[in-house]
C-alpha cells in the first residue's frame, strides 16, 4: 500500500467563487417560479446581478457630477457676460430670398 502525499490546497479566484453562487442562486431563484419575487435571496441576487451588469457604484464611491461643458469653449458663456458687455462674434447678415415666380 502507498501513501501518496496529499494534494496541494487550490486557490480559488474569491471573485471566481462569487460568480458562482450567484449563478447557483439566480438559478435556483428561476426554479421556483412565483415564489422567486418573494423571496429575499432572490430579491438580493436578482439585485446584485442588475448591479454587476449596469456597472453601478455605491453613493459612497460614485464620482462626484462634472460640471456641465459649453458647446464653443473659447467664447464666455451668457451668464459670465457683464450687462452691456458685446461679444467679438459677428451673426451672419441675413440674406433676402429673391422673389420666385407665381406658379399658375
């Protein structure tokens, strides 16, 4: 009789693990039909899944909201105008439609 020597401990990936029972529990949670909305495994998986796919942070480490952009960076936005303050943008002149043919 020969004693081999035991194998040696696997690591597993943590996330690797997780994905698994979530996978495990969302399947179960498909399984039980009706029941599935009651239950607040399933509620938690159904959750945690929705979060994974959108991607969405915790409030805590969201990233705070940019400021929002103009349009034309180099020409001062209309609230950063002082009153009576012109701008060095000259508007299109307007053009005059020529007159069309009565049509009869």
């Amino acid at each position: 009789m020969s004693v081999s020597a035991p194998d040696p401990p696997r690591t597993v990936d943590r996330s690797t693990a997780l994905q698994d029972l979530l996978a495990f529990e969302l399947r179960r949670c498909s399984g039980i039909g009706e029941a599935g909305p009651r239950d607040p495994g399933c509620l938690k998986a159904w959750a945690e899944s929705r979060r994974r796919f959108l991607r969405q942070r915790d409030s805590a480490t969201a990233p705070a909201p940019v400021a929002p952009t103009t349009l034309f960076p180099n020409v001062p936005a209309s609230g950063d105008r002082q009153e009576g303050e012109g701008t060095d943008v000259t508007a299109p002149a307007m053009q005059v439609e020529p007159p069309r043919p009565e049509a009869r």
